[in-house]
C-alpha cells in the first residue's frame, strides 16, 4: 500500500509530504511483520524499519559466532537497534538517519568490515599521522576475517528497546533489557511512528 503522509522531511524540511509504501509478510520464525519505508522526492530520503505485529518487549539477542556456519544465520535489525560485537569493541548505535534491515551475520560483520575501511582509507590519506590508525584498522578486518572463517570466536548482540531486532537461530538467546540498560541506549531516529494495525485493510 502506498500513501502520502502530511509530514515534513526529516531532512529538508520539505513540506510536498512523504510517501510512505507498507508491505506485510511473513518472516519464518520471526512472524508477521510490517514493512515499513518512507520516502521523500525532493531530497531522496529514505527510511525503512520493520514492525512485527504482535508487541515485542524491550530485548537483547545474543549468538556466539564460533562456527562459520553460523554466516548465514537471518538477523533482522530495527532501526532502534545497537549491535554490538563485544570481544572486538565494536559497536553500531542508531543515529538519526538509522534504518532497519534484514540480512545475515556475514552481512552485518561486512558492514563492520566496510565502516573500519572507510576510517583506514581517510587514515591513509593522512599519511605517517594515520599510520596507527591504519595498523588497528587491518587489525579489527583481520580478526573480522577470522570470524567468518570460523578461525575466532565473538559475540554478536543486538540491543533494541522497542524489542523489534532478533537473531534467527536455535542457539541465539533472548533476555529482556532492564530499565538501567534501556535509559543507555540510543533510540533511534526521531520520526512518525505508526501501529502495524493502522494499515489492516
């Protein structure tokens, strides 16, 4: 279903209204889920999150990564969601242009991959005063590297206070986050939020 909403961009502010397309499917073992994406033509924003139908509470979901065939493990990450990989000190916190996806784990250990290469490269660019900077960014590749390979052993968590992020395998864990770990958490961005109900013909 596609609509427009009486709502400015986030971004630019523009006043013509945002199109919002919903699509509702079936994830396997993860429910029925609302896909959400809002678009605005004039500056090309776009924002993307998924809602699952039945309420969620606030969660953290954990898998050890020690065997390469947990690359294709299915994550689903809302755009509220902090994923953290613990051994390594990595962590991704959602910003005000954060946005949901599905992928897998070698898809979300590529985009830790992919963020310490564009900090190496600018490094680079810097020359003898990145060289430090270049050396531990080989470093966290090599050991990401490692991982997929099922050479290293980490943790991959996912902590999301509005509860819509999960690791889709029978050896991730759920446990509900406590107040004091929901008050630490980033949120998100700031944007219309919409009940998955709204949009049931």
């Amino acid at each position: 279903m596609e609509s427009e909403l009486d709502y400015p961009c986030p971004i630019c502010n523009s006043d013509n209204g945002l199109i919002l397309n919903v699509h509702t499917s079936e994830i396997p073992y993860f429910g029925e889920h609302t896909e959400m994406t809002m678009i605005c033509n004039e500056c090309g924003w776009r924002h993307t999150d998924f809602i699952p139908s039945e309420g969620k509470k606030p969660s953290a979901w954990s898998l050890v990564l020690n065997n390469s065939n947990l690359m294709t493990t299915r994550v689903i990450r809302s755009s509220s969601c902090t994923v953290r990989i613990v051994e390594l000190g990595l962590e991704v916190e959602p910003g005000d242009n954060a946005t949901g996806y599905i992928s897998n784990v070698e898809g979300v250990l590529n985009r830790f991959s992919d963020a310490i290469g564009m900090i190496q490269r600018g490094a680079m660019r810097d020359g003898d005063e990145g060289l430090e900077t270049i050396e531990s960014c080989q470093e966290l590749i090599d050991k990401i590297s490692k991982v997929k390979a099922g050479e290293e052993s980490v943790e991959l968590l996912l902590l999301d206070p509005n509860g819509h992020s999960q690791i889709l395998h029978e050896k991730a864990t759920s446990t509900e986050l406590s107040e004091e770990e929901i008050a630490a958490l980033a949120t998100g961005p700031q944007i219309p939020i919409f009940n998955s109900s709204e949009f049931e013909e």
